[in-house]
C-alpha cells in the first residue's frame, strides 16, 4: 500500500461511499422527502448539513443520494461488462474472420452515441425518463470499453505458447476462450469496472441533473445540485454537498482503477 499510494486513497473514497449507502438502508436522520417548514437552515445540531428549499434534510438526501448511484452503477458496469466482455473475446478469437470485424465496427458505433444521448432516445421512447433508462442507457454505452479492454487482452493471451498447445491438442475456440482467456483477463476487466463506475456515477448524477434519470421522488445527487440552482447565490451549501460526494465517488473510483492497474501490469510495476 505504501507503494500504490492511489489504491489505498481510491478505497477509502469508495468505502465511505458505501458505508453511506449501507447506513441509508437502515437509517437516516430524517424522511429524505419529508417537506417541513424549516426552510434553508444552516448546518446545526439538529441539521449537520442544513436543510434545502423544501426544509428536507440534506444529509438524509445525501445518505440515500449514495445509494442510488451505487445501485446505477452496479446494473450500468453489469450490462456494460456482461455483453461487452464476451464479445471482445469473441472478437479477439476470430479476429481474421468476419465476425471479430463485425462486431468491433458494431461496437465503433455504439462508441458514437454517448450515454446521454442514448437516454435522451430511451427517454423519447419510453414516454419519460427513470431509473431503468439511465442505467439502461449508461450501461450500452460502456460496452464498447469493455469489449475494446477485453479483445485488446484477449489477444495477447492467445499469442502465449500455451494457446498454441491447445490448439495443437484440439481445444475449440470456445474451449480456449473459456478455460484460457477469460480467466487470465479477469485483473483487466476489473480495472476497466472501477474506472466504468465512476463513469457511470458521473452520467448518472448528469442524467438526473437533466430530469432523465432517476424520478424526483427518490433523492439523488444530481438531482440536489438542480434545485439547488435558485439558491446559488444565497445558499450555497445546497450545492457543496452533494457535489462534493460526486467529487469523492468519481475521485474515488478512478484512484482505484489506477490502482489496480498497477498492481496487474507488470510493466508498470517495473517502472515503478
């Protein structure tokens, strides 16, 4: 640890998000969407964050904010890795046929449509925007990355000796995929996973700032920075905080993609 110092700092942002959502589904200070008369107060005893322009509390809402992103970006990186992972290890074994190019320029395009966008037609679609579109929508558009992350790994692994044995001793494309490849990518697709997590909280609190993603009703973090936009000026503590905990998961994430990243490739174990 003392060695990765970005690993040990991405999992602590990232516990403390956790540990966040995990207290919310047990207990909060207050009802999250509890209207009251306490409008605007500042951080106190009573309120340790303040309360918005509704008199809820803040840090209920940001408790319970930590929840649903992490439920956003657990379903987003699970679709995302789950239809990306084996097509570009579908792609890496047939790469000198037609269904390894198929499915990389089916994958360029997919990379053309960006995740808000994908919810904007999902949302179009379906009539309103919810839950179900914004992970929907984040999730197809970080399939290209893992497909892109697992053919790129995929292809060095079928380049060792040992594959050439399979082969040699009959082993099916499948069966080499299976037995071979997949489990010698697994430290690649799991840094590919943080790094997509907080890509996925990131257009996810975009989404719900835009009224795409999850519905008013269950508090989210982008959708506390967007009411609180009429109180910029006056309040600004309604906006500090739950941008701060945007800050700290995204940070949190990509430190610990870093992280991990240095503790699967070699190479840079050896710069280091």
């Amino acid at each position: 640890m003392r060695r990765n110092p970005a690993l040990l700092i991405g999992a602590a942002m990232v516990a403390l998000v956790v540990v966040f959502a995990l207290i919310s589904a047990v207990w909060t200070p207050y009802n999250p969407t509890e209207v009251t008369p306490g409008r605007l107060l500042p951080p106190s005893t009573a309120h340790l964050m303040g309360t918005d322009g509704f008199g809820q509390d803040i840090a209920s809402r940001v408790l319970v904010g930590a929840r649903s992103c992490l439920l956003v970006g657990v379903v987003a990186v699970g679709i995302g890795a789950l239809l990306g992972v084996p097509l570009g290890v579908t792609a890496a074994v047939n790469q000198h046929s037609w269904p390894g190019t198929v499915i990389m320029r089916a994958t360029d395009i997919v990379y053309a449509f960006p995740a808000l966008l994908l919810a904007i037609i999902l949302a179009a679609a379906r009539g309103s925007g919810s839950t179900v579109t914004a992970m929907t929508a984040i999730g197809i558009a970080s399939i290209p990355a893992f497909a892109r992350v697992s053919r790129g790994a995929a292809l060095q692994v079928l380049s060792q000796d040992y594959i050439i044995a399979a082969r040699s001793a009959g082993t099916t494309p499948g069966g080499i995929a299976w037995r071979h490849v997949l489990p010698n990518i697994t430290p690649v697709v799991l840094v590919q996973a943080s790094v997509s997590f907080g890509l996925a909280i990131l257009a996810e609190a975009a989404l719900s700032y835009l009224g795409l993603g999850t519905p008013p009703t269950t508090p989210t973090w982008g959708r506390m920075i967007y009411e609180s936009q009429p109180y910029l000026y006056t309040n600004l503590n309604l906006a500090l905080w739950p941008g701060l905990f945007i800050a700290i998961a995204v940070l949190g994430f990509n430190l610990l993609g870093d992280g991990l990243r240095e503790l699967v490739d070699p190479t840079l174990q050896d710069v280091r």
